[in-house]
C-alpha cells in the first residue's frame, strides 16, 4: 500500500512540475520500466514455484 501511495504521489508531482510533453515522457519510461520488472519477477518466481512443489 505504500508503495502504491508513493507512486501516486510521484505522478502526480511529475504532471504538476514539468510540461505535459516531459510528464508524458516520464510517466511513459516509468511505466515501461514497472513491466519490465514485474516480467522479469514472474519468470524468476514460477520456475521456483515449479521445483518447490
């Protein structure tokens, strides 16, 4: 939950503190890094999910 807050909160000062182009570029590269990682996660995770069981 805090995490999720955090996040909020730094969208919302990057849309308040840069012009709508810049925010968009922001948001967009911090976005495509979250997949990134999330994907990443879930390909280490199943395959020891798969040999714990």
């Amino acid at each position: 939950m805090i995490f999720i807050r955090f996040l909020k909160k730094l969208f919302i000062s990057i849309w308040k503190d840069c012009t709508p182009w810049q925010a968009a570029l922001i948001i967009s590269i911090m976005l495509l890094i979250l997949i990134t990682l999330i994907i990443s996660f879930v390909q280490v995770i199943v395959p020891f999910t798969y040999i714990a069981v």
